[in-house]
C-alpha cells in the first residue's frame, strides 16, 4: 500500500485518476482488517484512520536528510542578525522557497525596536590591565570566521553607560547567591558584578544584579559548564572554546514577550509607542558579555574570601568573591533604532475546515549564522512544508488549514511572533487548534519536550512511529530510555521561544521541542554550518526525523475527526503541583482555598474521563454532523485557564495555569499567580489569585459539560 501512495506523488495527471481510485480500494480492504488502535491512530473513525496512516507514511518517505543539508547550507552563508539586510533576505528566500511548494505566502512587516551595538568595552585597569575581546579569532581555514558583519559580543537591550567600579564575582548572579554574599558580609552595591552563565535566564541576572545596587554586570561562560571541563572544544570537538561569546537579549521576557514600545499591541509601522524610558521590561544597568578567555584575568585578580565549593567554576585557580581589588570599566553605547522585522507566513489550506488552523512555527532570524540556533528548525520547517506541499500537488490535503510560521527576531526577546499573535489575536482565539513549536531541531540525538498536557499523550503516541536515527529503535523507545522512565516525562511550557505568545498570552495549546546534545556553541560565530556538520548532526538524520515528529503531529490534528485533546491528563498532571502547594509552608494561610481546588481539579477530572469515553462512542456512531462545532469548542477549552486581566505582576500573562517564573526567565511556574503574590508575602493577593483558579477550573468543567451537551 505505501508503493502505491508514493508512486500517486510521482505520477502524470492522467495517471492520477486511476491510482486514486485503487488507493481507495486499498482504504476499503485496509479498513476491514485494522482498528483505529491497531494502527496507533485515535481520533479518527477506522476508515479515515487507514487513510490517515497512508498519508503521513507517504509524508515520512518523502523527507530527506539531503534536501535539509542543502538547505542549511544556504540558510548559513552570511550573519542574518534581526534587523539587518541579511536577515531580509532570509526571509525573502523563505518566501521563495515556501511558493515554490504550492503554499500561499504572506510577509508580515512590523517595526520594532532593535539596538545594535557602536561601542562595546569591558577593561580592566588596575591592579593589571586587560581589554576583553569582543568578536571571535578567525580561522585561516574558515572563510566564516573572516566575516565582516559578525555582530560584536553584546547583550540586546542592555541600556548605554560608561562605568568604572571595583569587580564582584557573584556566581550564577541569582536571589540566592546575593543571600550568600550578604551572609558573608559583601555587598555589591555601586559595584560591577561578573556572573556566570546558566542557571536562569540571563535577563533574570540584570534584573537581580540592578535590583541590589550594581551599577554594571559582565556575563561569561564558564568552561565547567559548556567548554573544555565537558570535552573537546570547537574546532576540535563541539563544546565552547576559550573565545566564543553568548550574545543574548537581556530583555525581561517574563514581564512580556512584545516589542518593549508596544507591550500588548502590534508593532505596525503607523503604531503608537512609549519612548524608551517608559518601557518596563529593559534592564537599568548596562551588561555585557565576554568568553572565558576574557574572564579569566578578571577573576583572577579577585581577592576577598575564597568562593564557596558550589561556586568554584572550570578555570585553573581558585576562584574568590572579591570586592576588588580588580576595578573594571563597562562601556556599551548602542544605536536605538526601531528596525523593520518580517514574519513569513505560508499556508496549506484545508479542504474541510480551512477556518481551523494548526500553525507550525520556527524563528530564522540569529546572532550570527545560527546552523543550530535557529537553522536546524527552520530547514526542519521547511522540509515539512516541502513535503506537504508535494502530497497537495498529488491530491492529498489535509482537512484543516496548516500554517508554516517563520519568525522573525525571536533572539530579541521573542518580538515577531508576539507581534503577529497581537495583531491576529481575536483570529486566533477562533480558529488557532494547536501551535507546534521547534526552535533547535538538532545538537544531538536527545529528544526533549514540553507541552500543554492535553498534548502530550498525542506527542508520546507520534514519537511511536519514527525511527530514532541512532538507536534505529522508535524515538519514543529511545526517549523513554534516555530518561529511565517507562513513560518518558514531558515538560511545562515557560518562556524562551516562540511558543509564548501562544499560550500565554492567548491560550492556544502548544508544544515545543527538538534533538539535543553537546552544544557549546550557543549564539556564538562558531554555530555555523563546519560545527554541525561535524558535530550537532554530520547525517542531518536528526533534523530529518524532527520533520517527521512535526509533521505527522501537524497532519493527525489536521485530519482527525474528533481533536486529540486529553484533557482528563490534563487535570491528573495539576494534581502534584497542587499537592505540592498544598503541603507548603504557607498551607496555614490557604489551606481551605486549596481544598476547594482539589475537589474542583477531582471534578474536572471526573468530567473529561467522562467526555473521552463518550467521544469515542460518538466517533463510531456514524451520525458525526456536529464534528465542526465540537472540535472548535475541544481546542478553545485552553482559553478557560487563560484572564483576560492578566497575572496581577505582569498582566501581559493571561495564562493562569503555566507562565515563566519572575526568578527562572525560562522554566515554567505551575499556578504562577500565587507563586508571584507567596514570594511578594502579599496574603490578600494570594487568595485572590486561589479564588481566580477556582473561577478557572469551574470554566473548564463548564465547557466539559457543553461539549458532552452536544453528543
């Protein structure tokens, strides 16, 4: 049956007809022999089940490593920083390409404000003197590392400034390490600090770092983390060497994920904008980052008390916390510009229900050529799109709209997505299904995840059916081994990609994933086209086996008769973090409002086991003529955990349920908005915010009932 799929994509239009007609005949025998649950399809009536497995097997047999290497290659010749020419014409060859599949494009422009650096120094003068480099050595072998438009070392947003001041070494720079330095007697204020990278998002660092009187912040990675303490370094291996620089946004992307100048509106060319100064979400002290070759000096010249055990990173010495006698000076002056930025939107439509769209997004915009961050995702982007566009051309749509996003200036702070979600807000709350998200396809074989949880039994049952390329076991067996679990566990949505907007700030189902591996080329020059093809994914198997996961999750919510929304896993899955609130130290205090949520959570537990089973009994009832207005009503459920006032801290956030922590930046908070009022000792906050998930959990219920209403 697959031969005679494949060889429908291949044939003259006159051929067409009579292959269609044997591949239904294929569909009738097919049918009578398979259930649904034997071809690991649900959702789907056993006839449209079979059809559905023909479809996305045709899909996989199309996709190929080879058409993603060539791809990448042209998506890695120049620096394509957000803003810039080269970044126009990325996306203009994105344009291209998606037309040249069949897809309807559009090019969104916004105009957003975007600095680019003039002036970034970090020096030290006393007791010695070192000037940090800012850009990478060159290769005499890597025409790459010869570059002229290779952006600086510089962190996007960081305000300009000229300071000079004694240095403090203050580890990962989080609330806990000040603690520390407090308890040792030290304070940072009117100081410079110099943290490390990893442990939180680094915008959280500047915040904390301003918060508690520092007038400057370096930021370096350690080569414990991700340089030659974890293995051979670039050129040799794939970890971090001595001068490579993670550039990054430090933009507070847990107040919002918008343009700073239009928080909750779109960035369009005749918008109204707050001046800068008015912008709530950019850091007060300047910050910048250097390599590890450039803190090196710095930190040892540090004196004061020896650091504490955790603290001690991979350079060869001891390190100490300082103040001084090490006195640096920080100078970054940027150009402040409102740039244009632009999202390329292609689309497939549906044949059945093209005013219900599942959106597959990936950002091409990066620092510098971006092979993994973002490259690998957009050519896996693409590759679905290319395939999909190839099985329409043959006769086979799916039955919803699909839609292949590629945004722009996600590396600023998640800006062009966000804009595009802000101005097709009221659309998406209509006919957005689900949003799939990849970012960094591949670095490696690992299959990582997180998801809303009513998507992610979809995503276990998917990952069933595509070859891991290094175990040639199933992804998901591989998964499930990787993790030693015989279930591998999914994780929480925060912030730090695409997907944000999406569910936080609209409710729309999402899931985010990718391949990692040994990575230690982040935002650097050195992600470049040599590092992945000699280290992150040599095959571009990996990134071949994304698009497959992606696309056939994209095809089985596009053509299913009844969505596979698990929303009984849902409410199981909020079970322990209300546990865990529960037996908090603050249980005294809302230990009743906290009873309420578990019986309204057993509830809606209760309710959705009830609607699955009755769905399934609809499915083969053969009488489906109110399938359009279910589904509609199964994929807008999101929207009930969502307020329209927002977190009470940051109202951008509508989501109730999963937002990006005020102290992680990334990773996700479960119940964010009474985690936000515990933290702030705000009592009466943190009973509105319980009685505001009460609300939520008895709309969720509510529309469990209207949809078992209309069955």
């Amino acid at each position: 049956m697959d031969n005679c799929v494949i060889k429908n994509l291949r044939a003259n239009h006159w051929q067409l007809g009579w292959k269609r007609v044997l591949f239904a005949l294929c569909v009738l025998v097919a049918s009578s022999l398979f259930s649904r649950d034997a071809l690991g399809i649900h959702g789907f009536t056993a006839e449209n089940a079979v059809v559905e497995k023909q479809y996305e097997e045709a899909f996989k047999t199309l996709v190929s490593p080879e058409m993603c290497r060539h791809k990448l290659r042209r998506l890695t010749e120049e620096p394509h920083l957000a803003g810039t020419e080269n970044s126009r014409k990325v996306a203009e060859y994105l344009r291209d390409e998606f037309e040249s599949y069949g897809l309807q494009v559009q090019i969104y422009e916004y105009y957003v404000y975007l600095p680019h650096p003039l002036k970034v120094q970090v020096e030290m003068i006393s007791p010695s003197v070192h000037l940090a480099h800012q850009e990478e050595k060159s290769w005499q072998w890597d025409k790459d590392s010869y570059e002229t438009d290779i952006v600086p070392g510089y962190n996007a947003y960081s305000p300009d400034g000229d300071v000079t001041a004694e240095l403090v070494y203050v580890n990962r720079g989080l609330p806990a390490d000040y603690q520390i330095l407090k308890d040792y007697g030290i304070s940072v204020k009117g100081k410079i600090c110099i943290a490390r990278y990893g442990g939180s998002y680094r915008g959280v660092k500047a915040k904390v770092a301003g918060d508690n009187g520092a007038v400057g912040l370096i930021l370096y990675s350690d080569p414990a983390d991700d340089g030659y303490m974890r293995g051979d370094v670039y050129p040799r291996g794939p970890w971090r060497s001595d001068d490579a620089i993670q550039r990054g946004t430090v933009k507070y992307i847990f107040q919002h994920a918008s343009d700073p100048l239009t928080p909750g509106w779109a960035a369009t060319k005749d918008a109204d904008r707050l001046t800068i100064a008015e912008a709530t979400d950019l850091p007060n002290i300047p910050v910048v980052p250097i390599a590890y070759r450039d803190a090196s000096p710095l930190l040892r010249e540090l004196g004061g008390p020896n650091v504490p055990a955790k603290w001690q990173g991979g350079l060869p010495f001891a390190y100490h916390i300082g103040p001084g006698p090490a006195k640096v000076r920080l100078k970054v002056q940027c150009e402040h510009s409102i740039r244009p930025i632009y999202n390329v939107i292609a689309t497939l439509k549906g044949t059945k229900y093209p005013d219900q769209w599942v959106i597959l997004g990936n950002h091409h915009d990066a620092w510098v050529y971006g092979a993994a961050d973002p490259g690998s995702g957009t050519v896996s982007l693409l590759e679905v799109a290319r395939c999909m566009g190839e099985l329409a051309k043959a006769g086979m749509r799916p039955k919803r709209t699909i839609v292949f996003a590629a945004w722009d200036a996600e590396e600023f702070g998640i800006v062009g997505s966000t804009e595009w979600v802000e101005e097709l807000k009221a659309t998406l709350k209509q006919k957005a299904v689900a949003y799939l998200n990849v970012d960094i396809a591949a670095t490696g074989g690992r299959l990582y995840v997180s998801a809303i949880p009513s998507l992610r039994g979809l995503m276990r049952e998917v990952t069933q059916h595509v070859i891991h390329p290094g175990t040639l076991k199933s992804v998901y067996e591989s998964w499930k081994t990787a993790q030693g679990k015989e279930v591998p566990q999914v994780g929480n949505l925060g912030s730090g990609s695409d997907h944000s907007p999406f569910v936080g700030h609209v409710g729309i189902p999402a899931v985010s994933m990718g391949f990692n591996g040994p990575y230690g080329v982040y935002h650097a020059m050195q992600d470049n086209f040599y590092w992945m093809e000699h280290f992150g994914d040599p095959t571009f198997q990996y990134q071949a086996a994304m698009a497959k996961i992606w696309g056939m999750l994209a095809l089985q919510l596009a053509n299913a008769d009844i969505l596979p929304f698990d929303y009984e896993h849902y409410a199981t899955e909020l079970m322990t973090p209300l546990k865990l609130l529960q037996n908090s130290g603050s249980k005294n205090r809302i230990a009743k409002e906290v009873e309420k949520l578990d019986s309204l959570l057993a509830e809606w537990q209760k309710v959705a086991g009830a609607l699955r089973q009755e769905l399934d009994t609809y499915l083969t009832s053969g009488n489906l003529s109110r399938l359009e207005e279910i589904n509609r009503r199964l994929y807008q459920l999101e929207q009930n955990l969502t307020s329209e006032a927002g977190l009470p801290l940051r109202p951008w956030f509508k989501h109730l349920i999963y937002a990006p922590g005020l102290n992680t930046g990334y990773a996700a908070v479960i119940f964010p908005g009474v985690h936000d009022a515990l933290a702030q000792g705000d009592d009466a906050a943190v009973h509105a915010e319980i009685a505001r998930l009460a609300e939520a959990f008895t709309r969720m219920i509510q529309g469990l009932n209207e949809i078992r209403a209309l069955l």
